[in-house]
C-alpha cells in the first residue's frame, strides 16, 4: 500500500510528526548515534520506541550521515532525506532542524501536521508509553508545548556556591550557618531532553515552547541523557536493570 492509502494515525483527529535529530559530528563520544548500547546501536531504542507509539502519525530521522540513516534503516527507521550541510554544523539548532523537516514533508508529499515531537537518540530510554502520555497531555489540554521533565534530588538554590581562591562563597542566597535540610526545599525540576512536543504554529515562528508549556515528568532512570562518556556507562547500567 502506498502511504496515501494507509489508515492515518492520530490522537482525537490531531497529526504527530516525530523527528529523530541524528547529527553524526559528535565531539564528545565519536559515532555516539551509532554506537552500541546493550547490544544494540544508540538511535535504534528511539527508533524502536517511535514505531512502537500509538499515536505518531509519522516519525522519521533527521541526519547529515549516510551510515546513520543505513543503521536507523536496519530497525525500521523512516530516512526520507540527508540533511543538508548548512543544518549539521555544531551550531546548527534542533528547531532548524525541524523546521526544514516540517517544510521538506509539505513541499514533497503535502503532508501536514498538528504538533511536533522532538526525539533525541540520546535519551534511549525513553518508552513508547512515555511518547504517547505527551502527546494525550498536549492535545487533552490544549497546551503550546509537553516536555519531559525529571525531578532534580537533594538539590536547593541555596546550595549554589561560587569559589573564589579556594574559598566557598555564596551564589545566589548564603545558607547562613547550617547546610539546607533537604525535606525544607521546594521540588525542582529540569527538561531531560528525553521529549520536546510542541504546536506546529510556533515551531514554525522559532518558539519550542510557546505560553503554556506543560510537564511530563519521568523518572530519573528514564530521563538519561548521553553526552558524556559517564553518561553511556549510566545508561548501560540502567538498560540491563530494566531489560531494555
């Protein structure tokens, strides 16, 4: 069957595009897209996670490298195009990315979307649940943007510091003479990177975000996200806990 014939697939009639950013000019881990992961190489889990979504309507893989596309392939990845050159340097942004992915779906298939989910490689532990709760969120509340957020742990402002000639001095508030208890702090939370889903009115005018931007948040081993060589010893640990 061809695309056009195929049932489409959507939350309450609402079209998800999926992009899966793979930029192969990684610094800090060479190959880090491609490189194994509990047997399996880094983008594949993401791949695998997408396919397994109910509710994306389609996801592909945005990369500048012809053996990354080859391995998203091999696990049933969706490689319509290479990136171009202009879009794979170190300053390049995910929202240029997208942007180019959006236009290049409408200009050659005439393929139009609702939202726009960002899906990095380097969160591999992200599941297919995790996707779909995003998406349910946003359009269940009419939200701009969902990200995937985790609770920072033992973690207060006051505990900022700055060192100046070895001496601890305060950042933003000083303790005063006792450290932070941690149960008299407010929870804190940080985007893991794990899921950006945002209205495709506003990705278009360059805003991830937009007014209300709501929060799904994972748990701290799902919410990994590889950029340091530490980061892949982490995320291996927490692949074979949870059998992934």
């Amino acid at each position: 069957f061809t695309r056009s014939r195929q049932k489409i697939i959507m939350y309450k009639n609402k079209k998800i595009l999926g992009v899966i950013t793979a930029r192969g000019g990684s610094k800090g881990i060479p190959g880090k897209n491609i490189k194994e992961l509990c047997g399996k190489p880094l983008i594949a889990y993401t791949v695998l996670a997408a396919k397994q979504s109910q509710y994306l309507t389609r996801t592909i893989v945005s990369t500048d490298y012809e053996n990354i596309a080859e391995v998203a392939k091999k696990y049933g990845g969706d490689v319509p195009f290479l990136r171009p050159t202009d879009l794979s340097g170190d300053k390049s942004t995910s929202i240029s990315v997208v942007q180019h992915a959006i236009s290049w779906l409408k200009e050659k298939n005439g393929e139009n979307y609702d939202y726009l989910m960002i899906l990095q490689p380097t969160s591999p532990l992200r599941t297919a649940q995790d996707i779909d709760e995003c998406i349910k969120l946003i359009v269940d509340t009419d939200a701009d943007s969902v990200m995937g957020m985790y609770e920072l742990t033992d973690f207060s402002l006051k505990k900022l510091k700055r060192i100046e000639d070895g001496i601890i001095l305060p950042l933003l508030e000083d303790e005063g003479k006792t450290s932070s208890m941690r149960q008299d702090s407010e929870k804190i939370y940080k985007r893991n990177c794990a899921i950006y889903l945002t209205k495709i009115e506003h990705v278009m005018k360059g805003d991830l975000f937009g007014a209300i931007s709501r929060a799904y948040v994972m748990p701290e081993e799902r919410s990994i996200d590889i950029n340091k060589p530490i980061d892949f010893e982490l995320a291996e640990f927490w692949c074979n806990r949870l059998k992934m």
